[in-house]
C-alpha cells in the first residue's frame, strides 16, 4: 500500500508542475484528540480525549465550482491510553486475572499521507464551506511491537474557509480518522514464567480513532 500510495503522489506532483491554474496550497495548526478501543473485551467502550499537537499541509486542486481534491499530510504527537488485561496460570489453570487502563504509545511521533475530496457550498466573496472523504496511511514508532507498522487510515473532513484577501483565505479545518492495529503478534504475550507459572498479557482488536482541529490559511498558487 505505501508504494501505491507513493505512485498517486508522485503523478499528483507532476500533474501539478505542469498547471498551477486553480492549485491552493495550505498549511494548519492545531489539536487531535485520540481514543483507543478493545474489541472483544469486557470494557464498555468510553471516550477519553487526550489532546496534543498537529501540523498539516495540504495541496488542493479546484476541479469545478463545487469540487476539489488534493494531497494532504498531518503530523504530530499522540497521547493514547488502553486497557491492558493480564492472566495468571499455573500448572495450565487460570488463577487470577485483572486488568489495568495507561497511557501508551501507539504510533507517536506520526506521520499521515492522504488523499481527499471535497464537496464545497459556497457562501459568496470567495468563502465557502466544505465536506469530504479522506483515505491513506498512518506510520509512527509504538511501545508494544504491533505488527504493522504502517496502517491504512479512513476518515472525512468538514470546515469553513474564510476569504481574507484576493488570493488568501482562513481555513478552519475539522476531521475525523481511524485506524485499525494488526494485533496477532501482540495478543497473547508471555511476560513472565517460574515453576509451573506464567503471566499472559494480552491486547486485544486496538481500533484508533481521532479527531482533529486545524486552523490554517489557504494561498492560491
């Protein structure tokens, strides 16, 4: 996926150095506030925000009076939490068990290709509004050894940019991603072992999800 995903960009870069005509170039600050979710696990499902940094770049092409589409790429930090459950046996018999909620690293620092399209409402004098989908990857360093390292990543957009001068406009950006984590060589990890006892650690189905908000501004080029 990350050479498909290599080859789009490329031939996006090269469409765009031969015409600039209705190409906009835009650069956002902001916050994402992600969450973590176990499936298959006793827990109820409970949003627990937990903010940090986020920078984007985006590049835009205006395909017509209602559309765009374009290259972006997000980086930043990540805080996540997760639930993680430990079982105890001895002589092949579970004797207790328990599990226990703390921060982690899942992908920290990260870094997110994507492609996006937009649908715009336009609200005149050059401000719109607008919505769309958003797909491709997310890549960063994690604590648990996750088999992949590299995860497909989907979500959508909604915001508002602002015009403030002829060729420049302020973007508040809105989003949404998710992603879902390979588990198979995470679940089940032997942690400890003695005399006919040992510690199994398991995290099971990690589903990461988050939110963002950008505040940018927007250059026609």
């Amino acid at each position: 996926m990350r050479y498909l995903l290599s080859l789009i960009i490329v031939m996006f870069l090269s469409t765009f150095s031969y015409a600039q005509h209705n190409w906009y170039l835009s650069s956002g600050v902001g916050m994402n506030f992600t969450n973590v979710t176990l499936s298959n696990y006793e827990s109820p499902f409970v949003f627990d925000a937990n903010p940090d940094i986020l920078i984007d770049l985006k590049l835009a092409k205006q395909l017509n009076k209602h559309w765009q589409a374009g290259l972006a790429v997000e980086t930043g930090n990540m805080r996540t939490k997760m639930w993680y459950k430990i079982e105890m046996y001895q002589d092949d018999r579970l004797v207790y068990n328990y599990a226990y909620y703390d921060e982690v690293r899942l992908v920290s620092p990260n870094v997110s290709p994507a492609l996006f399209v937009n649908y715009q409402l336009n609200m005149g004098r050059g401000s719109y509004m607008y919505a769309g989908p958003q797909l491709g990857i997310i890549t960063g360093g994690n604590d648990l050894g996750f088999s992949q390292a590299v995860l497909p990543m989907a979500g959508a957009n909604a915001g508002m940019a602002l015009a403030l001068t002829k060729n420049t406009k302020l973007q508040l950006n809105n989003g949404w991603r998710i992603a879902r984590f390979n588990h198979s060589k995470a679940d089940g990890i032997l942690e400890t072992t003695g005399t006919n006892t040992y510690t199994i650690r398991r995290n099971s189905g990690v589903t990461l999800s988050y939110f963002t908000f950008t505040v940018g501004i927007v250059a026609a080029l």
